[in-house]
C-alpha cells in the first residue's frame, strides 16, 4: 500500500481551517485516503471531523495512506499541502 509521511507545517496544527482545507483537498483527489497520527490512531482523511478528532499539533507526523489504483500522485498532492503553513494562505 502507498504511503507517505509528512511533518504537519502549519502553525496551529490541522485545527480549524488547516483541517477544512486539508479534508477538502482529500475529498477531491479522487481515491479514498486514510490520515494516521504518531499515535496510531486512523481516520478518513476526507473526514473534517475525523481530521479534527485526532488533534495533531504543528510539527507533528502523520502517515498517508491508499490502496487505490494512482494513488501515487493523489498522496504526494496532500503530502504537498501538509508541507506548508496552512495558516498564513
């Protein structure tokens, strides 16, 4: 299974509107992503709740992860956008 893991680059950590952004993003690459915290802990990346829920802060790593046929370009997207800070665009 792809995965890739990445240090969360926004100031706040995937709360509020880092999370939204996040979640919608994943919504729209077309394969279903699966977001895992340092604790192990797995939810729907497409998922705002689910995003929210897991409460990773800034600097914190996270695995992504898919199944699906051309996953590949889909995590390397999200990976992209976990790489900025969120919060100053």
């Amino acid at each position: 299974m792809p995965e890739r893991t990445v240090t969360v680059a926004s100031s706040v950590g995937l709360h509020a509107r880092p999370a939204s952004l996040f979640s919608q993003a994943a919504a729209k690459v077309g394969v279903p992503v699966t977001l895992t915290s340092a604790a192990g802990k797995s939810v729907n990346a497409a998922s705002i709740l689910g995003v929210l829920s897991l409460g990773i802060g800034s600097g914190e790593e996270v695995t992504l992860a898919s199944d699906a046929e051309g996953s590949e370009g889909a995590l390397d997207e999200l990976v992209a956008l976990l790489s900025r800070d969120l919060d100053k665009e």
